[in-house]
C-alpha cells in the first residue's frame, strides 16, 4: 500500500511538472509543498528558493489579504481569473492571470492550489499592439489617411437584389454619427463592408481601427480599449486606448458578443456621453467615435443567451445590418467564382478560362458554411493546381471532394419533405426578424406566432 501511495505521488508529481502553467500548492500554514519551473519562471525564482518557506517570506510584497493563495486557504472559497501584482524576494515586479481552488480531503482543506499564467507576456502585448495601432495612424496621416481602409462598399460584389439594398442603404447611413451594428456568419464580409461604411462617410479622412474582441484576453481588453493610467497597476504608464487613438474616425468592434458584460456597459456609458476614462484614473477624457459592431450569431440569439446586454445592443440597433449568407444568395456564388477566376489569373499569370459544366454544378450546390471566404480559398487552391484551360471538380480540394454528387444530393434533398418544410420556416423566421431588426415580439406578431413558439423555433435554428 506505501509502495502503490509512493507510486501515486510521483505520477501526480510527474504530471503537474510536466503542464504548460504556472502551478503553485501551499498547505495550511501558507507553506509552499509543490512547486513547478513554470511558476518558478513565471515569478523569477528558482524552485528551491520557494519550496519548503511560507509564502509571505519568499514574496514579501503580498499579504494575507492580497494573495490569493492565502485568501482562498482563509476563506475555502475558489477564486478564478484573477490579476495579481507582486514583487519577489529579489525586487522583481510580477504580473500573473491566477485560478486559485481549495483542495478538501474527506471535507477538510488541506492546502489551496493556484495556477498561473504570465500576465507580463500578456501586458506586454497589449502595450506593442497599442504602439503598432499608434504608429499606423502616424503614418496614415502622413501619407493620406484613406489608405488605412483597404476596401469600399463597391468591393462587395453581389448580383443579388437584396445584397444590392443593403449597400445603397449603407451609403445613405454612412453619413450618420450614430453606431451600427452588423451581423452575419463568418466569411459573408463583415468588415468589408465596415470598411466600406467608413470609407463613404464624413470621418474617412480620419482613422479607422479594428479591434476583434474575442481576440484579446479579457483582462486585458479594457485597458487596450480604454488606456492606462500610471500607476494603476505595477509598472502601468500613461497610455491611449483605442477609444483615443480613433477620435474623429471609426472603432469596429468585432465580435462584440465575446466582450465581458462589466465592459459592455463601459461601452454603453461612452455611446451615451462620448466619455472614456483610462483604467486607473478618475479624469473623462471626450472622444468622437463613431462606432460600429459585429457579431457572428443572430441578435436575438445573443440577447437569449446573455452574450449581449439588451441596453447595449439597443443602443446599437439603430442602424442594423444582415448580411446574407452565400447559400441565400445562389445567383452570386457563379458570379464571384468567376471574379475570383480573374482576379487569380492575374495574381497567378494564368489564363484560366472558367468552370466546367458538372463544377459549376457542384459550387452551386454546395452550401458554403464558410461562405465567400471559403469560396474564395476554394478558388485559389484550385487555380493554383489546375493544368488545364477550365476549372474542374478534380481539381476541388480533398475536404470537397468528400461530398458525393452534388446533384443527387440536390435531387434526394428536394424530395424530402421535412427539410423542405424547415428550410423555408427558417427562411421565413430570417426574414421576419430581419424586418423587425431583431425584436422577437414583432416578429411573433409577422409571422402569426406566439413569442414561445417563435423562441422555442430559434432554439432549434443553427447559425
């Protein structure tokens, strides 16, 4: 039995020295009784240096209220995702992301163990993308700032009627203040048509950023949206956020739903005053920004299951923009492929003529989840092997030639009743919240439903 708890010990030892993550375990005294070289690199130290002494001694900066190890062996209660600025024994400043949880045997704590990641790394990514953004515009106004969008809204090509409304709607808008908020699957040219937007209204002389914000860590995103102030956390300097760095242009905030709620409504607070305050300091600073937000799911979707606050987005939803997915809009899928064709011809110094009949059958029906993005990539793989004069389904890609035909697919699928019947209910659900821009009670009344019903419906929906 001593053997196998021997045993036991050494893979628990083996494993936890072995993870990509700073790992630190005290006992009940605040004694340290495991310790890996990932912390120990994490704070600077060496391993022996903190293994066996309590943790106030080898960190003496923290507290027993300031360190989250000792808190949570205080109070038995986990705490996660939680910033933690110290300095060690030799004067380093530290900067770590902490989850620290108790650890009970038979119902009694016998020690806390706290898994860091290095928010130094973090930071200071944050700070050289603030300082990229910051030499861009530099160089933008030097050179004309227009060159900082790279598309127009006649870069969104479409033969669909709809498409075609939704673009001359933009322009009209685009001479607005007031924020924006577009969705639509990934690959359907969302920032695109931001861009375009930006380019056609009274600000395109001024700065354009983009900021994808399920790109940036949490803790990190206010500070890059909002600025620092010196000496809000250890080492932290005066330093524009993005909200300052876009004044007088366009913020694009994509993927907004992926925002954290607490700076929601600190995004709420500068649509409604047009004030912005860095992290750390109690002076507003008055910005004019126009901004505009994305999002990859449906509205009413992100209101249901609370990734947007309902006074965000109905501050946003003033002006609201769908953009069709590539399957809704079938007559385009032809159209763009061609486009693609000689626009690689051109790239590639090729002289591609265009598809063969059974290709051109199969990219029509083909439903594209990646929409024009993945079509595009389609095209460019296969330009780039084809040897002949006409694109053909040999050339596809592995993962499309997967697919069996096309046709009988396309043949199998029309005679399934039950797909038909939910294609077009979804089909009429889309348009019915599309013409009520999002508001689920409108569109029960459109479509003659009750809101349960119609919320049950958008629950079995994928976007």
């Amino acid at each position: 039995m001593g053997q196998l708890t021997a045993l036991t010990q050494e893979v628990l030892t083996a494993i936890l020295k072995s993870i990509d993550e700073g790992i630190h375990v005290v006992n009940p005294q605040g004694r340290t009784i495991f310790y890996n070289e990932v912390a120990a690199k994490h704070d600077g130290m060496a391993v022996e240096e903190v293994l066996g002494k309590h943790l106030l001694e080898v960190f003496p900066s923290l507290t027993e209220e300031s360190s989250t190890l000792l808190k949570v062996m205080k109070t038995g209660k986990p705490i996660y995702n939680q910033t933690q600025v110290y300095v060690n024994m030799h004067g380093a400043s530290i900067d770590t992301m902490n989850t620290t949880l108790p650890i009970f045997l038979d119902k009694k704590m016998i020690g806390a163990v706290e898994i860091a990641k290095d928010y130094s790394r973090m930071k200071l990514l944050a700070e050289r993308l603030l300082d990229l953004q910051k030499g861009v515009i530099k160089s933008s106004f030097k050179k004309g700032a227009k060159q900082q969008v790279k598309y127009t809204l006649n870069d969104l090509k479409t033969m669909n009627p709809s498409f075609k409304n939704i673009k001359a709607e933009a322009r009209k808008l685009a001479k607005s203040d007031a924020p924006i908020l577009v969705y639509g699957e990934s690959g359907t040219g969302k920032e695109l048509f931001v861009q375009g937007v930006h380019h056609d209204s009274h600000r395109s002389e001024r700065s354009f950023i983009a900021q994808n914000c399920a790109a940036i860590p949490e803790t990190l995103l206010e500070s890059i949206l909002f600025g620092t102030a010196k000496g809000s956390y250890t080492g932290a300097v005066e330093r524009k956020g993005l909200f300052e760095l876009a004044d007088g242009g366009t913020l694009f905030l994509d993927e907004l739903h992926s925002m954290p709620m607490e700076l929601q409504a600190k995004l709420l607070r500068v649509l409604e005053d047009g004030m912005v305050r860095r992290v750390g300091s109690s002076q507003n600073i008055f910005v004019n920004v126009r901004v505009i937000a994305a999002m990859n799911v449906h509205p009413e979707v992100a209101l249901q299951d609370k990734m947007i606050r309902p006074d965000l987005f109905y501050r946003l939803n003033v002006f609201t923009f769908s953009l069709l997915p590539l399957r809704e809009r079938k007559e385009d899928i032809l159209y763009l492929a061609d486009y693609f064709i000689q626009s690689f011809n051109k790239q590639l110094r090729k002289t591609i003529q265009g598809l063969e009949k059974s290709l051109k059958i199969f990219l029509t029906d083909y439903h594209w989840p990646g929409n024009v993005r993945e079509l595009k990539h389609t095209l460019e793989y296969m330009m780039n092997v084809c040897e002949g004069e006409f694109l053909g389904e040999e050339d596809l890609p592995v993962i499309l030639k997967q697919y069996q035909s096309p046709t009988k697919e396309h043949q199998q699928k029309n005679l399934s009743l039950r797909k038909n019947l939910e294609e077009v209910e979804k089909q009429l659900i889309m348009n019915a919240l599309d013409q009520a821009k999002g508001n689920i009670n409108q569109a029960a009344k459109l479509l003659d439903l009750p809101r349960q019903t119609l919320q049950y419906k958008l629950k079995k929906i994928p976007y």
